[in-house]
C-alpha cells in the first residue's frame, strides 16, 4: 500500500494540519517535528554544520539508509525532508507495500523527471522487510536517478541490506534518545496547546517525569504513548487552573511552594509516579531473538564472563531470560564457553555447564532461571585458560594449510598379516609395559610436526 504523496504547492502549514493536528491520530504522531528546531537528539547527523544537516537544506538530498533503534526519530526526520525538499516526496511502507508497488512508483518518476524535470525522494519505512532479492528492485534506479532513496531500519543493516544497494546509500545511524531529550519532549509536550496537551490542565510531578524518561530507554514514542495514557487514565475532579506564584498551565513546580504538594493541589490532572508506572507497563525489552540486540547481550554475557564479572554477567543473562530468549539456547553458550574460556584451568567447568544444560531441558522456565545463574556466576569465577582453544584453532590451520600426513607405520592398526608384513604397528610400545615414562617415549606427530607443541607444557 503506498501513501500519498506531499504535494509540492501543498502549504507547510495545511501539511502540518492535515498529518498531525488530528484529535484522533496518537500523540507522539501529533508531535512529530516538522523542522530541524523542532527536532530533538541526534546532533551527531543533523545538527548545525552537519554534512546531513546542510544536505537536506540544500535540497540535496543523498540516497540514504537511516539505522536507528525505534522511536529515535527516523521517521520524523523523513518527514522534515519532505517539508524541506522541492522533490516529490513519496512514503511507501515495506511491511504492507509490494515490488510492483515500487515498479509503479519508479515509472511515474521517470515520467516526473523527463517531463517536469522533477526529483522524486521515496522513503521507504521498515526496509529490512523487504528480502535481499525484492530489495533488488531498487537498484537500477538508484543507480540511474530516477529516484533518491531513503530507507529506514531497526536492524544491522550489514546483515539485512542487500551488499549492492548498501554500497549505492550512505548510512546513517541514529542513537537512542538519551533521558534529557526525552525530558524536553515531553515538556514541549505538555506546553503544546496546538498538537500536544497544552489545553489541559496537567501537573506532572519532577519525579515521576525523570522517571519516565529514563524508562521510556531513548524511546520516544513510548515515553509520549505512556504520558497520552497517563493522562487519560485520570480522573479531573476539578476544572480550574494552578494560581500559585507561576500561573502558567503546565507549571513544573519552578516556584517555592508552600507545602510540598501544593503546586499540583489545584491541577485538575495529576500526573505521579505511580501513574506513569502503571501506564509505562515495561512488558517491552530491546530485545529480538533474530535480530542484532540478540548477538549483542549474548556477546556482552560471554565478555563479561570472560573478564570475571559475575554481577555483569547476571545481569546479561535476566536481560535475555526476562525478554523470552530460550534457556536452552543460552545453556549451549555456557558449556561452549566451559571449554573455549576456562578448559583446563578448571575441568569442573564443563561438568556445571552440561548439568545445568540438562536441568534446564528438565524443567524449562521460570524455574531454571536459578540453574542458569549457578552456572553464569560459577563460570564467571572461575580461572580462565583459552590454551585449548588457541590449541585447536592451531590445529586446524595446519590441517588445512599443510598436505595429508601419513600416519607413522607404529601407529597403525594391523588386523591382516599383508599389514604387519608391511610394518604396521611394528616397533610400537604399549605404555603400560614400560616400568618409566621415558621408557615409553615413541613419536605421535607425523614425521614433519614431529617438534610440534599446541599446548603449553
């Protein structure tokens, strides 16, 4: 399905009206910014003297891939885009839209362009969710400019993009929001009498706003989601406004009040820290058990387990439980861990990790969160060697590097007489005959790794 396109005479103001003045459309739609000084965060891309910045500005606009986690302003900044650019502007989503969908979009730019002399900027919304043969579509275009293309991800697009397109867009990555611009949105929220709350009557208290921006975690839309919510779960039981020392509407208690409460006493919606809680309702996690926050927090467990820190390394490990990662998953981590990170140093290693494997097949969760921890802290602990895997790992490179090494004939099995007339086995000492080890001592290693030592002594 693609959306309608900005039209170019359309007026900035009738935009802005028609996309986020409407009582029925979510308040963090409402509160979308429509110009950079309405645009909060990532001052590492956008901000003034930026390269993206004064692209943008100068109707310059590059084809693109915008990477950030949800709710860190992708979206928005296509839309500040659309208001900047004299280029036709088309929003097209990758979840619902189709490649004949872009077929046809591509067809009506290259009219556009050879008749009008006009750019055509396609933004495309969750563009991973296009396969890396549908994203194939694009390519020619791109290439050839019939249109600028904009993408916008959650995931990594090293491993969600097409090579070939990546190599035709820069990408930009957009960081989560950090609490203090959270904060200012939602106090420009709640001053906005246009398309925020600003015709209400709201005290919120300093608390229970701090709160909510540090657990909105650089999500914007979700801090704005849980604020709409708030403050419809809440009763007005009075319809007047605060007339203390700062009479303004939205006050955020700047004044000394007389009692501590007594800047929110006459709000007819109070907004606490409870309520915020109750509306936040933390059942999301950053978390996607296909995706790249899942090899981060496994990698930071493993890290962390590796450096002996048994605290950081619960914490990774509730981070994956608590978001519904499969325990069995993280058990076969662990006694891949119990061999490559500690080995030798501590062969009760591998005996913890297998034990709690089968524990957890046993008993699945919430009950063998413990079993996980046992093991995570016992690992964590414990003393690390990574000489088996060092060992291995050389092995390896001379299986592959160096040609097939026979076998020295003491070695071999001779279950034939043809053999042992051959030699096989012949000269060779069996161990336990032999009163000393250097009685014993005979050559394993083909005849050209004969010197060669993949283990410490």
């Amino acid at each position: 399905m693609v959306n309608s396109p900005l039209r170019n005479d359309m007026d900035l103001f009738e935009f802005q009206h028609q996309q986020n003045l409407s009582k029925e459309a979510p308040l963090a739609d409402r509160m979308r910014a429509l110009v950079f000084d309405e645009y909060v965060g990532q001052e590492q891309i956008i901000g003034k003297g930026k390269i993206l910045r004064a692209a943008i500005e100068r109707d310059e606009v590059p084809s693109m891939i915008l990477w950030g986690p949800p709710g860190s302003g992708k979206t928005t900044l296509a839309r500040i885009i659309a208001n900047i650019t004299k280029s036709r502007f088309i929003q097209f989503s990758a979840v619902s839209g189709s490649v004949k969908d872009v077929r046809e979009i591509v067809k009506t730019a290259e009219e556009k362009r050879k008749l009008q002399h006009l750019r055509t900027i396609l933004f495309v919304d969750e563009i991973h969710r296009f396969n890396k043969s549908q994203q194939d579509a694009f390519l020619p275009y791109v290439e050839n400019g019939a249109i600028v293309l904009i993408g916008a991800t959650t995931e990594n697009p090293s491993f969600e993009l097409n090579s070939a397109l990546l190599s035709r867009c820069r990408v930009f990555v957009l960081e989560a929001l950090k609490p203090e611009d959270i904060k200012l949105l939602l106090e420009r929220t709640l001053k906005d009498k246009t398309k925020g709350l600003g015709n209400l009557t709201i005290g919120v208290k300093p608390d229970a706003l701090d709160y909510l921006s540090v657990m909105a975690n650089g999500d914007a839309r979700i801090a704005l989601n849980a604020l709409d919510l708030a403050v419809k779960s809440v009763e007005s039981p009075r319809n007047c406004f605060f007339s203390g020392p700062d009479s303004s509407p939205n006050s955020f208690g700047k004044a000394t009040p007389p009692a501590p409460d007594a800047a929110y006493s006459q709000k007819s919606i109070i907004i606490d820290k409870t309520t915020i809680e109750q509306s936040l309702q933390r059942t999301h996690l950053l978390y996607d058990r296909a995706g790249e926050e899942h090899y981060n927090i496994i990698s930071a467990l493993h890290k962390s387990m590796r450096g002996s820190d048994a605290n950081a390394a619960l914490y990774w490990l509730g981070r994956m439980l608590e978001a519904g990662e499969d325990p069995l998953y993280i058990a076969r981590r662990l006694i891949r861990f119990a061999s490559e990170d500690i080995g030798l140093a501590d062969t009760n290693a591998l005996l913890h990790a297998t034990a709690a494997f089968h524990a957890c097949h046993q008993i699945g969760m919430p009950e063998c969160n413990v079993i996980l921890a046992q093991c995570v802290a016992y690992l964590a602990r414990a003393p690390k060697s990574n000489a088996l895997y060092v060992a291995y790992n050389e092995v390896r490179r001379d299986i592959r590097e160096l040609p097939n090494e026979p076998v020295p004939l003491h070695l071999r099995n001779a279950p034939t007489n043809l053999m042992k007339n051959l030699g096989y086995g012949k000269d060779y000492k069996y161990t336990p005959n032999f009163k000393t080890k250097e009685e014993a001592t005979q050559d394993y290693l083909p005849e050209r790794l004969r010197n060669k030592r993949y283990l410490p002594e």
